[in-house]
C-alpha cells in the first residue's frame, strides 16, 4: 500500500504538468496530451488501445502521461474483454513506450524506487522494451529475483530480464542460483532467461527439459526459443538425452528435436536409423519428417527403414515424402509398398511419390495405375483413400494417364469428407488439357445438378472460356436452391470477363435473389467486368434493400471503370437503408476520391449517423466515429472541399463494438 501511495503522489505531481498541456505541448486527432489521458484518471477505466496509439504519436514530449498509462495498468476491471487479451495490451504498450522513445526513461525509473513490487516489476517491463536505453532496470530485477516477497514476482522479475538478453549479463550468477530455486516456475522461468541472456550456459539444459515435461498443453514454444539461443550445445544435449539407458525415447527430446528441427542432427539421426529399435527409429523419421528437405542424405537410411518397418509403421514413408523431390532415390522401394497388404502403408506410399513428382514417373506410373484399378477379392473396388492417394499422384506426374480421373471424381462427390472433397479440384486442374475431354463427358453425363456445377467449376479453372461449362453456372444462379447458388458465386469468377454479358442478363431478372447472386459474382471479378456499370447503375432503384447495398459494393469493386456512376451512388447517400449508404460511401471512395458532390451529402449524413463537430483555432473540424465504410470515404475525399464546406478537416475513426480500433487522419 506504502508503494502504491508513492505512486499516487507521483501522478498528483504529474497532473500539473498535464494541464500545462492543455495550453502548449503535444496533441493528437485535436486532442491534448491531458485530454488523452483524462479518461485513464477514472478507476475501473477500460482499456482503450487509441489511447497507446495517440501516446505514441505525440512521441517524446508524451512522456508525462507514462504514470497514468501505469496506473491504468492496474485500474482494468478484472471483467474487462480486455482484461484476458494480454497479448494485445502487450502490444499496445510497446507501441506507446516506442513512441515516447529514451524519454520515458526517467518517468519510469522513478516507479523502480517504490516498495510496491508489482508497480517496479511493470515499469521494469516497460523499461525492457527500450533495450539499451532501460538497462537501469536490471539492478532492480536482480534485487527482486533474490529478494521478492513472492515466488510470483520472482518469476515476473526472471520473464522480464530474458527480455533484455545478453544486456543483463550481469544477472547470470542469480540466475544460476534460481535454478535451484524451490518453486518450480521460478527453476525453469531461470533456465529459460538463463539460455537469452548467456547462450553458452549449458546448466540450464537440464532445467528446460523440466520446462518442456510441466506443460500439459505442449505450450513450449518459449522452451524452444531458449533452447535455440544455446545453439549446437543443446543440439548435442538433446541427441545424447533422446534415447535413455533402457531404450525408451524421451519425449521431451524428441519433441524438443521436432520443433528445433536441426540440419546438424542429420548425421546422428541416420546412425538411429541404422542402429535403433524401433522407437528410436519412429523419433529419427519424425525429426527428420521436421527438417524436411535439408535432410536429404538420410534419404538411403530411411528407404531401408521403410522397407523393413512394421505394417503400421509409415513414419519412414512420411519423412521421404517431406523430403520431396530428394527422395526419387527411394522411388523402387515406395513402388513396391504400393502392393503392401497394409492400407495405410499403401496410401502413404502413393503420398510420398506425388511429393516426388514427375522425377518417379519413370518408374511409378504403371505401380500407381494397379493401384487406381485395385480390387478386392469379391471384385469391388479397394480401399478407397488408397485409391485417392494414388490418383492425386498419378495426375502429377502423368496427365494423360485417365485411370486417375474417375476417381478424383469421385472425390469431388464426397461430402461426406469435405476437407477431403475440397482438395479434390485442385487435383484434377492439375491435368490441364489432358482432363478436359474427360470432365466434359462428366458433365453431359452426370445428372446431380451439384455435382455438375462442382465440374463445371473444375472446368472453368482449366478453361475460361469453355462456354458449356459457364452456361451450366449461369443456370444455376437462377436455382431455387440456395445452397447450389451459393457454392457457385464463390467461384464463378475465375471465367473472368466471359461470363459479364451472361451476368448482366440476370441483373434483370425479376428474382431479387438470382439479382443478388449475380452483382455478388460481379464484385468479385472487379474491373474486368466494367460493361455491367449502367446496368448496375439503374439496378440501385431496387425494391430490395439488400439488393441494393449489394449492388453499390459491386460498382465499387469496378473502380474508376465506373466513375459515371458517381451521381447515382451520391442519391445513394440517402438511402434509407444505412447499410446501403454505407456502401455507396465506399464505392465513391474507390471510383473516384475526388468526387466534390458528395462532400455536402457526406456533412449532411452527421444527422444519421454518429459525428461531433470540434471547434479548433476558431474553425470547426468534423469528427466521425461510425462504421468504417463511410468513414473511408470520409477520409479518401477531398479534403480541401471540406473545408470550402466550412470545416478546419475531416478526421475520422471507427469503432467495432465498445473499442475504438483505428483512426484515420
């Protein structure tokens, strides 16, 4: 409590030299430095990220206001949003700290002086921020790593000298105390910042074991990062550590190995590979799945290694397959598991061929054409995520070869697996020309209207202006079906400026939902599809005021092609529906900024919409905080136009929810 006095006597003193700055000194958005941080005097105030940011933009001279941001630091009401989203008001004091620069300096050391250890340990953070400008606070870390009243403030003392590296060297000895330390967190947080500050002290190496081991949730990344400060040592450390006496893996080396993912290991892990049980081999293949490429020379270990694994064993398989195209050496073997008794083994194969690609063609196309055709023994056909791993890699390495595109059709119809389903367009427009004889049959053929549509998409990718292909999806915006509708807008695009005239018929169909789906389709093709402007244009008198904010957002998307559609998007300011003239506040901003006749509209919507008007130097300054669509075009006009209109400028900020989250100025 003594501390926290101290602290509100040193915000009494600050408070003078605030309203000081009401007459001269920093400002921001028309805003005094005193008036910024009025809000931050309130206790229970909210977090408010605008806030930092104005701070920041006052740089040096906003020095004063770090005691307040300080307080407020311990003000948040514990069911603020906020209050959980540490890492966001992390970064909002940074960017503050940043902003005033070497200037905050003796604001915050004089918080290093108090009794209160949570008020040192904040402004000791704050302080490590600005690197070598913040060493004061390391004395004070120091005292409060061996001296803290609670473990808690230890391990907060330890986490903020990490921060600061090799410039706390000074702290090693302390450090290296704390690993001995009793509690637990304040023992690995000491390793942890022991391996930042210190990359050669190979005693904490032990102690990030014990880090990696308490978190349940596998967080280690913080482990990880230390472990990669102490370089080729702990590499070392953890390959003597990844196979104990009795032969069992330690998990925590080996997944400390996977996340390092070391090019040096290389060597040893392919002696594993060689010489291991069975488990050592699974950890060497997984690591070596982790380095990836780079780990080339291991290719001749692991095919031997998939060659002699159990049945159920892929982790051999899986590394080749992550290694790519430096895996060709083990294409025969991989051929030969194609015919493995084994599934899975069979799809893990056909996988690692396709990572290969044109490289095995040579060798693997007619092993995966058996598969594709595989049987079972009553005569249906095999296992089907086989087949889908040997048809996806088939169509890499060989277009031509049709065995694949039955099946990859069969996959697109699978909505049963749908992220499986998605991947399955990608494949087949991989064929390129070779599979468009073939999905052209497909689509005379196949009777489901969704699948046809899935097709013809496929189609559209490989060939923009196959004509059949397009009319299918055309007809299908006109469906009563929503959901086949819906697919297809999200795709239709890539035909690109083919598909415009089509479009433009429907902009006058007398379905408002067959309307919508083509302006949709329109604002996602953009410019190219500029023959729609006037159609668009007259489409803005729409009955339906969903439709019509759809299709102000399509004229935006076509840019300066559409600058005739300037005066009809201006009566769209009026719009009744908010929504819509927020729209057309948008596309005037992108077809042309410069557009003097909506100025006066603009000015006259702050009866509808949320604006204050600021009297600065005797003239006003129109002040915006609403939807960030027409703030944008708020902020993209001219400006000088507002001032003609009586105005000093035009600022402008948005908020989502209760948070203001950016500010245009």
């Amino acid at each position: 409590m003594v501390g926290f006095a101290c602290t509100l006597l040193i915000l009494g003193c600050k408070k003078n030299r605030l309203a000081d700055l009401n007459v001269e000194g920093p400002s921001y958005g028309g805003k005094t430095l005193s008036e910024w941080t009025k809000p931050l005097e309130s206790p229970g105030c909210e977090f408010d990220p605008v806030i930092y940011r104005a701070v920041a933009e006052m740089g040096p001279k906003a020095a004063p206001a770090v005691p307040f941001l300080i307080k407020a630091r311990y003000s948040f009401p514990r069911d603020d949003a906020m209050h959980h989203m540490g890492p966001y008001f992390r970064s909002a004091y940074e960017m503050a700290i940043r902003g005033i620069g070497p200037a905050a300096v003796p604001e915050l050391k004089q918080f290093l002086q108090g009794d209160d250890e949570k008020v040192q340990l904040q402004a000791a953070d704050w302080l490590s921020v600005l690197g070598e400008n913040g060493k004061d606070a390391i004395p004070v870390l120091i005292t409060l790593l061996e001296e803290a009243k609670f473990n808690e403030n230890r391990a907060r003392a330890i986490e903020t000298l990490s921060r600061f590296g090799p410039l706390a060297s000074s702290a090693v000895p302390a450090l290296k105390n704390a690993l001995r330390h009793n509690d637990l967190y304040v023992r690995t947080g000491a390793a942890r910042a022991l391996a930042k500050v210190d990359g050669t002290a190979v005693e904490a190496l032990p102690m990030l074991m014990e880090s990696m081991r308490m978190n349940p949730d596998r967080d280690v990344a913080p482990t990880v990062d230390a472990l990669r400060s102490l370089g080729k040592p702990a590499v070392d450390y953890l390959l003597q550590n990844l196979v104990q006496p009795n032969g069992e893996v330690g998990n925590e080396p080996s997944l400390a190995l996977t996340k390092l993912a070391p090019v040096s290991a290389v060597p040893e892990l392919i002696k594993l590979l060689q010489t291991g049980n069975n488990g050592a081999k699974q950890a060497a293949a997984r690591i070596l799945k982790a380095i990836g490429p780079p780990a080339k020379d291991a290719v001749p270990a692991l095919t031997e290694t998939a060659r002699r694994s159990e049945p159920y064993d892929n982790f051999a398989i899986d590394a080749l397959a992550a290694i790519g195209p430096a895996s060709a050496p083990a294409t025969s073997e991989l051929c030969q598991l194609l015919t493995s008794p084994t599934m899975v083994k069979r799809e893990a194969a056909a996988n690692a061929l396709r990572t290969i690609g044109p490289d095995a063609r040579a060798i693997a196309c007619e092993p995966l054409v058996k598969l594709c055709r595989d049987m079972t023994r009553d005569g249906s056909v095999g296992p089907r995520d086989a087949r889908r791993a040997g048809a996806s890699a088939l169509v890499v390495m060989d277009p031509s070869k049709e065995d694949s595109y039955p099946i990859l059709l069969e996959w697109l119809k699978d909505i049963g697996h749908l992220k499986l389903m998605e991947s399955a367009p990608d494949f087949l427009s991989r064929g390129g020309a070779k599979a468009l004889p073939f999905l052209r049959r497909a689509l005379v053929s196949e009777k489901s209207g969704q699948f046809r549509n899935r097709i013809a998409l496929v189609i559209v990718r490989i060939d923009p202006d196959d004509k059949d292909a397009w009319e299918t999806l055309v007809s299908t915006l006109a469906s009563p079906e929503f959901y086949y509708r819906d697919e297809v807008v999200k795709n239709l695009h890539h035909a690109g400026p083919a598909i415009v005239p089509a479009l433009i018929q429907l902009l006058k169909k007398t379905d408002s939902r067959v309307r919508e789906a083509a302006a949709q389709v329109i604002t996602r093709i953009g410019p190219p599809a500029s023959e729609a402007a006037n159609v668009l244009v007259a489409c803005l008198k729409d009955n339906q005021q969903k439709n019509r904010w759809h299709f102000a957002r399509a004229l935006g998307s076509l840019k300066g092609a559409a600058i005739s559609a300037g005066p009809a998007l201006v009566d769209g300011l009026r719009d009744s529906d908010p929504l819509t003239r927020y729209a057309c506040a948008a596309a005037l901003a992108e077809i042309d900024p410069a557009n003097r006749q909506a100025i006066p509209v603009l000015i006259e919507l702050r009866g509808h919409v949320p604006m204050e008007i600021k009297t600065n130097e005797g003239k006003e300054s129109l002040i915006y905080v609403g939807p960030q669509e027409l703030g944008y075009s708020l902020f993209k006009i001219d400006r000088e136009e507002a001032v003609k209109n009586g105005f000093a400028g035009v600022q402008v900020k948005y908020r989502i929810g209760t948070y203001e989250f950016g500010t245009f100025d």
